[in-house]
C-alpha cells in the first residue's frame, strides 16, 4: 500500500498586497463578498445601520448599506437633503422613519421564517432517519414486512418508531372501516328506500 502525501491543507496567507493582478481581482470580488456577507449579518443580528463603500483595484466603487448608503452617508457628513418646502421635509422624514420601521419588521419577519423553516428541516431530517432506519432493519430481514420483524432484537427507538407506525395503520383501518360501514348503511337505506317506492 502507498503511504499518502500530506496535503498542504487550509495555511495562513501572510497580509500583504497581491502581485499578481489577475489574482488580486479574483481575491478582490471574494473578499468584498465575504465583507458584504458579515455587514448584512451584523444588521440582521444586531439592528444596526451601517454603509460600506469600497473601491476595486480597478478603482471601481462597490456599497452596501442598510437601510441606505445615501441615508447613512448624509447622516454621517451631517448635510440635511436639500428641500424648498418645510412640509415636503417633514413628509419625507416621515416616509424614511416609516421605512426603517418597514425593513426591521421585514427583517424580524424574515428571522421568524427562517426560524420556523429550519425547525422545520431538522424534523424532516429526523423523520428521514427515522425512515431509514425502518427501512434498514426490513432489509436485513430477508424481505419481511416491517410489523413481522422479531421484537425481541430491537432496540428501544426501534421499538418505538414501530409502536408509532402501528399506532398510525390502527388509526387509518378504524377510519377507512367507518368509511365502508357508513357507504353500506346508506346503500343499504337506498335500496329499501327504492324497494318500499315499488310497492
């Protein structure tokens, strides 16, 4: 057997500015990426207002913000938004509170669905396993249905998972006996009903 070589694995990139320019753009777009990423995680997390503006090498400007990077740049530099009509200001202040409001309900919205769906796969995933491991021990069984397998070499979960499946098949024969006693009695009901109309 041939021993392996070792890879280089994940190492340390020492921080200084990237020679090669191809490389430098590439690193560029993953990083401002990766800085975008953590800034929207910040104001998920947190409910704070933030801008980010960044240039490429190719002295291109990239922004995020949130809710606005003209909103939070002004705020910043102080320069209220030019306006003629004091009411026009009011209304407009007004509409921009609104809208703060607006998109950290939407945010706490969004993390409540987030919430729910991932409750929601990690039950499925359960579920999944539990499935698996059903349909694992009716394959080393030699073909039997998954109510045939012997008792006494389950586990606890299995036994478990088997109770909960049998409860389920008890709930659907009692609903679909009910089903056909109710269509009998009434066809039953029907055919005197039509056999006492000859009369």
């Amino acid at each position: 057997m041939m021993k392996k070589k070792p890879g280089q694995g994940r190492q340390k990139i020492p921080i200084a500015k990237i020679a090669k320019r191809s490389n430098l753009q590439v690193t560029f777009c993953k990083r401002r990426s990766g800085l975008f990423k953590k800034a929207s995680e910040l104001c998920t997390v947190c409910g704070v207002e933030i801008a980010i503006v960044v240039f490429s090498p190719a002295n291109k400007p990239f922004s995020f913000g949130h809710p606005h990077v003209e909103s939070i740049v002004d705020r910043f530099l102080c320069t209220p938004k030019p306006s003629t009509d004091s009411d026009f200001t009011s209304q407009q202040l007004l509409v921009d509170q609104a809208q703060g409001y607006m998109s950290d309900s939407s945010v706490h919205e969004l993390n409540m669905v987030l919430i729910q769906t991932q409750k929601h796969l990690e039950a499925e995933k359960k579920r999944g396993q539990e499935l698996d491991e059903m349909s694992k021990a009716g394959q080393g069984s030699s073909r039997r249905c998954w109510w045939e397998n012997p008792i006494d070499q389950m586990g606890l979960h299995e036994i478990q998972i088997q109770k909960a499946a049998m409860k389920e098949v008890k709930k659907n024969v009692i609903e679909q006996v009910n089903k056909i006693l109710k269509i009998q009695s009434c066809a039953a009901i029907n055919s005197q009903y039509h056999s006492s109309d000859e009369w």
